[in-house]
C-alpha cells in the first residue's frame, strides 16, 4: 500500500498540479470502483478544496490518459456533470513518480444511495437520461480527436464460452442456453447496430448524486465506442440485478420513457434492447469469474433466466413507455 504520506510523493504533488496540500483525509468514503487504481486518497489544500488523487499502473496510462482526454473533451463542450482530470504545470494527464503514475481530479462527496429503494425514484431515471442525451450531444466530433476501439458484446462472450469450455466447464454448460439464446436473433443482428461515444459502465453507484440530482458521473475507465443503447442497457440491467422487479419500476420506466423521446438510441438499438440488457450481464459474470465469486455466479444465472424466460413481457412493458 502506498504510503500517502512521503514527504517526497506529497511535495511531488504540490509541485505538479500547483496544490498547496494540507492535510490528507483518511476519514472519507470514497465512491466509485477501488479497484480501478492501485490506491488513492483524498487531500485538502490550505483552502479547503478537497482532491482526489489516485495511483495507477503504468501499464494503464495509455487508457487512462485517453479517458482523461475524453471527459475534458466532453466537459469543454458543455457536460458539467462530470469532474475533468487536472493537467500538470507540464499539461499532463498522468506524470510519474517512482514507476507509477498519478491523477488528479476534484473530489466530490455524494448522497448515500440506499439499496435497492432507488429503484422507486422516477427523478433519478428522468436525470440519468438527460444525462445521456446531453453527453450524446457533446461527444459530437470526438472521433476526430480521440482514437476508440469498438467494443463487441458479440466477440466478447464468444471469447468468454471459449475460455469458460477450456477452464470451467460446469459454467459453460449451465450458461449455454443463454448463449443459445442471444444466437437466435440478436447475435445475427448484433454487427448492424449504430455505435456511438459511450460511458461504459453506467450505474447508479457510478453516479454522485445529491438526492435524486446528478452532481458527476465518475468511473470512465471502460468509455469508449460501443453500440449507441450500451449504456442504457447497463443502467437497466444494474436495476434489474438489484431486484427482478426493478425492470418496471419507476426509475427504469421514467429512464426509458426519457429516451424514447430523443434518437440517442437507434431504431434498431431500440428492437433489440432486452436482448442486450441480457448480452450485457455476460460482462457482469466475467467479472464474478474472475473474482470467484460464487454467489453473484448464481445470481447472475437466476437473472438471465429470467430475462430470457420473461423476454415478451420485458419487451411489452419497455415498448408501452415508447
């Protein structure tokens, strides 16, 4: 663990991003994914402004700089609900120190969000769509200056069941008929969806929120070019692994309605978005692999079950709120 304290890493610090730093808070909660840095922490400055400054792996600075290009892109062109990552008095994203490298981004502290009652706030689905639309709108022209791979749900769970038949082969059986599933119609589909700017990984813990208000979405480690419903998608899938129930409940109801309002999701985005609500929840069991966690293994398999068992209705009632 890295000692945050050093006098040398502190003064470093200061020197870099020009901070003249105070104390450091180890007394607060920060919100977001720990795992996407080696470490981080909290500091304050003589006036008070509090920072968050995170450790990475130098092997991460090249996906690291380029999401730190992406939402200074997005916030130049009027997203503000995003906090942009500091430039060093060298305009760097992410300098070194001693082998790793560093970031620097306005903290903010949040409402905290009580599971799974979320799931009855229409304000919180209205505002995370409006979020959508707006970054839909500022992400215009990004692909002139930043270079994305396009993400595959498709290649990705294939590359999954390969590895999964190689290493674990009761997984792989007992998720086939999913697979079989999604092979029926969506995966013939999948190539010809529309792509657009994308979070990556939108979900309501992603989310600061001041009551039912956005104050930043955070965690744009997985932002990138996908399939223009990817986010959505993720957002209701979230809701639905909270609780089956969540799928119609007002926030993802209110959500969906809010887009159908707009072309942020394509007419084919549209005819094929349960099935990528369930596509998605492969990413989710990935990571349960990964961290050999068996409950969420069994919980996300009680899930898929159910979206596809209840796939006509789920369509219905997304179709009802159009």
């Amino acid at each position: 663990m890295l000692d945050w304290s050093n006098t040398a890493l502190r003064q470093w610090i200061c020197d870099q991003w020009q901070m003249d730093i105070h104390c450091i808070r180890q007394d607060i909660d920060i919100q977001g994914s720990p795992e996407r840095a080696l470490s981080r922490i909290v500091m304050a400055d003589t006036q008070d402004r509090q920072f968050l400054v995170e450790q990475f792996d130098p092997g991460k600075r090249t996906i690291r700089d380029r999401v730190a290009r992406a939402v200074d892109f997005l916030f130049t062109r009027g997203l503000t609900r995003v906090v942009p990552y500091r430039k060093t008095v060298q305009g760097e994203f992410l300098p070194f120190f001693n082998g790793a490298c560093f970031q620097v981004s306005r903290f903010l502290d949040g409402t905290f969000l009580k599971r799974p009652d979320y799931l009855s706030s229409a304000a919180m689905g209205q505002n995370t769509a409006r979020f959508l639309i707006k970054m839909a709108e500022a992400a215009t022209g990004m692909e002139k200056h930043l270079s994305f791979p396009r993400f595959s749900i498709k290649t990705y769970i294939h590359e999954l069941f390969r590895t999964m038949k190689i290493h674990d082969q009761p997984v792989y059986d007992r998720f086939l008929p999913v697979l079989d599933f999604l092979e029926a119609e969506f995966m013939p589909a999948h190539d010809h969806l529309a792509f657009a700017f994308c979070h990556g990984d939108l979900h309501p813990l992603n989310i600061i929120w001041d009551k039912d208000e956005i104050r930043a979405v955070i965690d744009w480690e997985f932002a990138g070019i996908k399939p223009d419903l990817y986010d959505a998608a993720n957002f209701v899938g979230c809701a639905g692994i909270e609780n089956p129930n969540g799928l119609g409940m007002d926030m993802v109801m209110t959500f969906l309605a809010k887009l159908h309002q707009t072309e942020v999701i394509s007419e084919m985005g549209w005819r094929f978005f349960p099935e990528y609500v369930l596509a998605l929840r492969f990413a989710w069991l990935s990571e349960w692999l990964r961290k050999k966690d068996q409950e969420m293994i069994d919980l996300e398999h009680a899930f898929m079950r159910i979206l596809v068992e209840h796939m006509p209705e789920i369509r219905h009632a997304f179709d009802r709120v159009a």
